[in-house]
C-alpha cells in the first residue's frame, strides 16, 4: 500500500488559462530563442520581480524552468523558486535537472504546487511512476519537448530516442495527467503557437491536460490555442517584449 506524505497536498488549485514563464540562468530570468543558449537574453537580473508584477497582474499560476539546472542535469536555481514562493501567492510549478524524490521533496517543500519533469520521465518513466504513486499526479507537470514531432531532452541538447505520441502513450500508461508541449521550432521565435501538432494530439490522446507552449505571442494566438482545445498556455518572451500586455492577459485568469 503506498502512503502519501501528510505533508503533501495532492490537489492542486486551478493556476488558470496563462502561464507566465521565467527561465533562469546564473540566477536571472532571461529567455532563449528555439532553446540556443547562445541566444539568451536577460530580462530582470532579479526573477522575483518579474514574478511579484504578474501577481499583480491578476495572473495566479507561474512556469518556473532552471535553465542551468536543465542543462547541468541537476538543480541549480532551487533559491530562485524559495524567494518566490515566500513572496507571492502564485501556484508555481518548478523543473530542470530533476533526478531523484529528493529533488523532489526539496522543490515541494521549497514552495512549489507542482514539479515540472521533462528528461527524466523519457529516460526513466518507471521512477516517475513511484513518485507519482509517492505524491499524487497532479503533483507533476510534464514536459514534452519537441523538433518534428520527436522529444528533445537536456535542456534540448539530445534526441530523446522517442516521438511525441509513443511518450504520451507511456505517461498516459502511468497515471500522468498534466502535461505542456513545447515545439523547439516555435519557442522564442513569435511567429504562433504550433497548433496543428496540438490539435493532432488532442485528437488521438482525447481528454489530455494540455498546455501550450512556444510562439504565443497576440491575444489572437491565445485565442487559438484554445479552440486548438488546450487547457492553458505558456506565455515567455511575448510579455517581456510587450507584444502581449498583462492587462491583456486579464480575462483569461
């Protein structure tokens, strides 16, 4: 009989439609264009200020991503993720270099709502399986990065061996209820979400928890990200350069 901690809710309260996004290199929140870390462009050298302005925003859900920690294959910026959980009531969810339960208790305890997996839950689904019998589903945010359709792991740096479809098949098999899909092609470039390998997900996986993420950048976008039949989207560089306002983003919270 598994045993869920006391100490660890197991539902999650609804974060809304939009999902501001900060990534973090060396403590700072920046954003990168189709995941080249040669790219990177520094947005707030503090996160928590960018955090503390979608909150007042009206905005109650934030996709915290560890850069480094995606790349080095272990968490570096768990500091960034304490500072803003102590100081907001945003229900954030938190991922990169994650590798073990302890790296999963420490992001829990450290104020996340939910633990974003991306690498791991290609390389290793049956450990992910004990931590979601462990904590509950609804505790795991899964992240499936793709180039034409077949997931890229490490920070997008390796070919995951695996295509979209057969890695949602294998989550689905496990319990995996919440997921976001990342076309590389799209993230950072602002041209549109990808939305036809959204709807041609939703179609043969029907019911899916789905997210958006990569190339929103209009109200328009979000618009069709939700006729596209996602349940939420993941807003980056848009913000941060002003094509999308957060007063726009309002109604959808």
């Amino acid at each position: 009989m598994t045993i869920i901690p006391s100490n660890i809710e197991t539902e999650i309260v609804s974060r809304g439609f939009i999902l501001p996004a900060i990534d973090i290199i060396e403590g700072k929140a920046v954003r990168l264009t189709r995941g080249d870390y040669e790219s990177k462009k520094v947005y707030y050298n503090d996160p928590l200020e960018a955090a503390k302005a979608f909150e007042a925003a009206g905005l109650t859900g934030l996709h915290l991503v560890d850069l480094d920690g995606a790349k080095a294959g272990k968490i570096v910026n768990i500091k960034v993720l304490d500072a803003i959980a102590n100081h907001t009531s945003l229900k954030i969810d938190f991922g990169g270099g994650v590798k073990n339960v302890q790296d999963v208790k420490d992001i829990i305890n450290a104020g996340a709502t939910m633990v974003t997996i991306g690498s791991l839950a290609v390389k290793q689904p049956t450990l992910l399986e004990e931590w979601v019998l462990m904590f509950g589903t609804n505790r795991f945010f899964i992240g499936a990065d793709v180039l034409d359709e077949k997931i890229k792991i490490s920070g997008w740096l390796q070919d995951g061996g695996i295509n979209v479809y057969q890695f949602l098949t294998q989550m689905r098999a496990i319990g995996i209820q919440h997921f976001f899909c990342t076309d590389i092609q799209k993230d950072g470039a602002m041209q549109g979400a990808s939305l036809a390998l959204y709807q041609k997900m939703l179609q043969q996986f029907p019911g899916l928890q789905l997210t958006a993420s990569g190339g929103v950048s209009s109200v328009a976008d979000i618009e069709a990200v939700k006729a596209a039949g996602c349940n939420g989207a993941i807003i980056g560089k848009a913000i941060y350069e002003g094509l999308i306002s957060l007063r726009e983003l309002e109604p959808y919270n």
